[in-house]
C-alpha cells in the first residue's frame, strides 16, 4: 500500500484496513484466542525528507536524520520541534543520545556532536560507518565509540569529537559497538569472525571471541553473556569473562540473521526465511516457533509482544509466550529498521523518508 505524498502539513492519520490488519480469528488457521494487548490499527505517518536515519527518543521526544544534513527534534504528534542543519553531513545511522548531548553519524565516516539544539564538533574517520556510534561516561569523561568500515575502533572525545583512542580489529565493522558498562567493556563484532572486547576507557583489546564466519550484526549482551549471530547462520553464546565459546542454537534449513532479543529467559530470534524461534536460554531448547512471510529485519519486544518487520514490506506481532499472530499488516512499504517503542506504540520508518507512529 502506498500513500499519497501531497498530505496536509504532511500528516495523515489513517486506519488500516481489515485486509491490512488481521487478528487472530480472522488470519487463518486454529482457533480464535484472546489478546489482552491488541496494537490499534491505526497510525500517523510524516513523510520528513527523501532518506531519514532510524529514530532515537528521548522522553516524549523523536529524534531522526534526514537527507537534507539535519537532524530534526519532533514531538508525539511528529510535528517539528526544532530542525538543527549539520552543514555536509548526511546522517544516516541511529542517533544516540546521552544526556544533553546527540551523537550520530553519516555513510562517509563523519560523527557530530550535538549539544542544546547546536551542531559542536565533526570528526572524520578513515572509512564509513554502517552501525552508528553510542557513548558512555567514564569517570569524568564522555566517550563517543564508533567502529569504521576499514576495520578500526575508535574512541572519541565527546566534548570536543577529538581521537582519545584507536584500535584495528580483525576485519571490518558493519555494525553498532555494544556497551557494558558493568565490566567497562566495548564489543565489536567484526568481519574477520572476531568478537573484540575492548577497555572503554582506553580501547585496549581485552579478549576476544572467534567463529565459524564473520559477524555482521551488533551482539545481544545478557548479564555475563554476548549472544551473536554469525554469517554462516548460527547463534554463539560467548562468556565476557573468559571469552569461551559455545554453539547457542543452529537450524540446518535456513540461516540466523539479525540481532537476538530477550524476555526473561526466552531468547527470540529470526530465520532469513522468515521462521521465528524462542529458545530458553537455561537449556537451549526450543521453546516455540513462527512463521513471518518475508525475510525479516531484527526482531523487537514491545509491550508483550514480539514485533516482526520486512524490508519487503508487511509486519506482524507475535505472543511472547507461544509465538501465536497477534496481528499482521499486509502490505507493500519497504521498511527500513526494527520498530522502536514510543509512548505506548512503536516507530517505524521506511525507505522513502516516512516515520510511522502506531498507537
């Protein structure tokens, strides 16, 4: 389904229709069951810019990147709080947001600093970044972490975008360091089949973890556990403290992709043929599985449901509990990141320049 770009003020509200958006009794197959939690089908939608970045929030606010070199402040209703221009950067990847600062970064290697609505600092790195930047507070300082295409970690100077560190892994990065903050640690997963884990202070390798293949997506960190989802398809459990190494779960018909979620002791992940499994983490059996009709993008837990999206379009959300449809949106919209929860509802973009609010 398409919707016309000529809306008023570039809003709309829209219901989707039966046929866009079945529950459970009316999708075929088994018998009606009950949901406590059933997402309205209804949503806005804001068409921002040609491109825009994966939302961030704060509070009740949205923060999103777009394709006119700005970074755009919007409120529940999307409407536009405050537009900050960021010159020649394009950001394109998730801002992140620490305390009164946003920190986001483009596809050419280039991270902003942004501080009470200003644009302050721009960094360049020596190759471009696909997963985005987070940071953290160490002691005193404020730390900006970003892994580059070329196969560098770095750690940046988040006053002032400065290189307080560097450090080359085994292959390129194409995804998001993870924190943990508890053993003041930063993961990367890289291309060379290697999970560093690097001190946040300094960058210096602490450990690292290998596979079967290189690891394109961010590691899910459950207490003392990194669960990642190698290239060739499997699930690996890697321990932080001693970085050994184990098989979580591999199917044989399809391959893992994306990044795990979590709920209690269930693990969720997605097949690129669109299964759903739950594992339970204690014994690594399955629990329950799905079926989505697209390859899907990561999975989300919002509320208590399992939220599933296509970049082919269409979405769905799952029971946590046995994985049985909820409700399922059919339709043709490319969307472009994993649905964010927001005040109730969750976000979602797509990839021509829309931000969707379902609540």
């Amino acid at each position: 389904m398409r919707y016309p770009m000529n809306m008023k003020k570039n809003m709309k509200k829209i219901l989707l229709l039966s046929t866009s958006l079945c529950f459970l009794a009316g999708c075929g197959g088994g018998s009606p069951q009950k949901d406590e939690t059933p997402v309205p089908p209804s949503a806005t939608i804001r068409k921002l810019a040609k491109r825009i970045s994966p939302p961030a929030v704060d509070g009740d606010r949205i923060i999103v990147g777009t394709s006119d070199k700005a970074i755009l402040i919007l409120d529940t209703a999307l409407e536009t709080l405050k537009t900050i221009p960021l010159g020649d950067v394009n950001p394109n990847t998730e801002p992140f947001i620490l305390d009164d600062w946003i920190f986001v970064a483009d596809a050419r290697g280039t991270v902003v600093g942004i501080r009470d609505g200003e644009k302050i600092w721009e960094t360049q790195l020596d190759g471009r970044i696909n997963g985005g930047v987070v940071a953290a507070r160490v002691g005193e300082r404020l730390l900006v972490y970003a892994g580059s295409y070329s196969g560098n970690f770095y750690i940046l100077d988040g006053f002032d975008g400065s290189e307080a560190a560097k450090t080359e892994v085994s292959g390129y990065i194409n995804s998001r360091p993870a924190l943990v903050l508890q053993q003041q640690l930063a993961l990367v997963s890289d291309c060379g089949g290697q999970l560093a884990m690097l001190d946040m202070a300094n960058g210096q390798l602490r450990r690292t973890a290998e596979v079967d293949d290189h690891l394109p997506w961010s590691p899910l960190i459950v207490g003392d556990t990194a669960y990642v989802v190698s290239h060739a398809g499997a699930i690996h459990a890697i321990d932080l403290t001693t970085a050994e190494t184990s098989v979580f779960a591999k199917i044989d018909e399809s391959k893992f992709i994306g990044t795990p979620t979590v709920h209690g002791e269930m693990l969720y992940a997605v097949a690129e043929q669109g299964n759903i499994y739950a594992y339970n983490r204690e014994n690594r059996e399955l629990h329950a599985e799905a079926v989505f009709p697209e390859e899907p993008l990561s999975p989300m837990i919002i509320g208590d449901s399992l939220l599933i999206f296509s970049e082919r379009g269409g979405g769905a959300a799952y029971a946590l509990s046995d994985l049985h449809l909820r409700w399922q949106i059919d339709n043709r919209i490319e969307y472009q990141a994993p649905p964010l929860a927001f005040q109730g509802g969750f976000l979602i973009t797509d990839a021509d320049g829309n931000l969707y609010f379902f609540k």
